[in-house]
C-alpha cells in the first residue's frame, strides 16, 4: 500500500486486543466514510518502524492509537507535532513502537517533517468515543489548529 495525498492519517494498534483496539477501529470507522480526495487513511496495525514510509513526502499526519497514563478512559488525548516527538516512550503502550517512531522522524524526514499530531484514548472505548476520535482525527488532517488536550 502506498499513498501520495499529501493528509494521513495513520491508525495503529492491534485489533484482536481489546487494550490496544483503538486504532485500528478508527480506521474502520473513518473507511465508512466518505473522505475528502486529499486523505488517506492507512490502517497502520503494529507496522512499528515500517510506518516511516507513509510518513515521507506527506504534509500533515495524524497518528491515531490507543493511548496509556495521559487522561481517564472515554476522554480523547490530542498532542501537537511538538509535544508528540517529545514524549517519552513509557508513555505509550506497544513498549514505545509508535514513540520510537515519533522519535524517529526528525533523523528520517530531516528538513522535510510534516506536521504531526498524535489523536487517542485510553482503552476501552465506546462505539461514540470511536466516532469522536475519527472525527477529530479527520478535522486535524484536513488544517484544524492542534487544541492540545490531555484530560
């Protein structure tokens, strides 16, 4: 799969486990839909590192993941492109796959990093928390001001 739009939106995590389903339910959710001709959405699974290629040549990506210490379950965590590079790896599940990536990009897309924002929940989530998240994910990718939440 590649994909040459210049918005993604990247969905990881591992559907078979209810910890770490989130991800991977937005992608189903915002499959559904119909998207503006300038998104793609990538169903990201524990791709990991290999995630690097649809990160180049892209303008704005959002991540989407299940995400774990930030905030309660049933509330969404939006990181800016600042915040999410910065975080440390213990603060995501997957033992630190997406922030190891996160890390990573500067070193790998150089000058030409996209804008980044890092969208999520921690588990479980709601058929309507899935919808919230795709939504807001969509809003990102598409130019929305990052509001940085965390509660």
């Amino acid at each position: 799969m590649s994909c040459q739009h210049e918005r993604r939106i990247i969905c990881a995590g591992n559907r078979y486990v209810p910890q770490d389903d989130i991800g991977p339910r937005v992608f189903d959710c915002l499959s559904r839909r119909d998207l503006p001709a300038d998104v793609c959405v990538i169903d990201g699974g524990l791709m990991g590192l290999d995630l690097l290629r649809f990160v180049e040549g892209a303008r704005r990506v959002v991540f989407v993941d299940a995400l774990q210490g930030f905030a309660p379950p049933d509330l969404t965590v939006v990181l800016g492109h600042r915040a999410a590079l910065e975080e440390r790896p213990a603060a995501y599940g997957h033992d630190g796959g997406l922030a190891c990536l996160l890390r990573m990009l500067p070193a790998v897309c150089g000058e030409a990093l996209p804008e980044i924002a890092l969208v999520g929940s921690e588990p479980p989530a709601g058929e309507d928390l899935i919808e919230k998240l795709a939504d807001l994910s969509l809003r990102i990718a598409m130019g929305a001001v990052v509001q940085e939440t965390r509660s």
